[in-house]
C-alpha cells in the first residue's frame, strides 16, 4: 500500500469517513493538510527501561516507587519482568495550529487533528523501531499501551513524566487531570517478555468492542 494510501485511510478513520465515501478533493484537503502538519512537527522523545513484578491487577516498579493498579496491562504484561515506558511529543506549534483552524474552519481543523494524530503515532512507531534494535534473541515485545486505555488511569502520566524528566528532555507537562501538553504527545507501555507476545490488537481481545463504530459499520480500526 503507497504511503498516501495509508495516510488517507488513518486520516480518514479519525474523521469517521469510510474510506470508499471521500472523493477526491477530501482525499486532495487531507494530503495538503498531512503535509503542513508533518512541516510543522517537532519530534521529542524519551524512554527507559524499567524491573517489573506484574500481579493480578498491579505492576510494581522494582527501582522506583511506583506502582500501577490496572488488571488490563497486568494482563498485557503478564510474561514480563521489564518494561519499556516512553513520552513522545510532536511540538506545540501544531496545538496552536489546530486551535487557531478552530475559529474559522472546523472541518479544516478536525483534518488537522485527525493528521496530528496519525503523524503522533507514526512517531511512537519509531520509538518502537528503536526499541526492537535493541533486544536479544529471545525477547519479544508487547504490544504498546497507553494510559487512558482500558483501566489504566490517565493520571498514572504525571508520574510517568516525571521518572522519564521527560518535561526536561522532551518538553512535555501534564494537567491536573493527568492530560498531557503539548496535547499531541503519548505515554505508553511495552513489556519485554520472555514469550512471543500477540502484537496488535483484534476486535476479540478489545475492551471496547460492544461500542466501535467501526465494527457497527462492519469495517476495523486498523489496530
């Protein structure tokens, strides 16, 4: 699949239009839009590699005093006894973009979100891409999590944070609520495990399968 392709039909699943209903001058804005925000973005981002003791609905960090309470990673990382943690960011210009878009077009902005999205995760990506270089024979990773999926609360991120300095070395804070800023930036979890680990997502192991629009419109999310 050519690499507009795939840009288009991410884009597109983000905006909730199936991919076969957008003619060409949707197809056209989106290629435009891709292309300004990907211009504008500035990638920063940090990991590290961290000792584990995953429970039954618990994962205590061994070096840190950390600990999360969340039966969905523990079952992720169930295999596992270290764990990739990872802050990335692609800038704050493209925040004040889509915000700014907001006052005058807001289909141009949802574009300009949907774009942003897709681009934040093309950059956790190549943070993953990073990580498997560095693996042995014999490990295998996890699939990527994130807070704010299933039960793992989106607050847990101001800690994640903070044990990665990753407002120092990326540029990244949190809001009270655990809402991370610049507000295209991701935290996420990847098990190193000992077993080859299932990588993606299926619509049979998804905590939000009785509620996807994709599925009620007989398509899939990508994942």
């Amino acid at each position: 699949m050519a690499k507009d392709e795939i840009i288009l039909r991410e884009v597109l699943r983000y905006i909730n239009v199936p991919y076969h209903a957008a003619d060409a001058t949707l197809k056209q804005e989106i290629l435009t839009a891709y292309g300004e925000i990907e211009s504008m973005a500035r990638v920063r981002q940090v990991y590290g590699l961290f000792n584990i003791e995953p429970k039954k609905d618990l994962i205590v960090f061994q070096e840190i005093n950390f600990q999360i309470e969340s039966a969905d990673l523990a079952k992720v990382v169930k295999n596992c006894n270290q764990l990739y943690v990872m802050a990335v960011t692609i800038g704050s210009e493209i925040d004040k973009r889509i915000s700014g878009t907001q006052q005058t077009d807001m289909m141009k902005a949802l574009i300009y979100n949907a774009c942003a999205n897709v681009l934040i995760e093309q950059a956790c990506d190549h943070v993953e891409e990073e990580i498997m270089k560095n693996i042995k024979e014999g490990q295998y990773l996890t699939m990527r999590y994130s807070p704010g999926y299933g039960d793992v609360p989106l607050t847990v991120q101001t800690e994640i944070l903070n044990f990665l300095d990753a407002t120092r070395k990326a540029g990244i804070t949190t809001t009270k609520a655990g809402m991370l800023i610049p507000l295209k930036s991701v935290t996420a979890f990847i098990g190193l495990s000992s077993i080859k680990e299932k990588r993606h997502k299926g619509c049979e192991s998804c905590l939000i399968q009785d509620k996807c629009i994709y599925r009620k419109r007989g398509e899939k999310c990508g994942s």
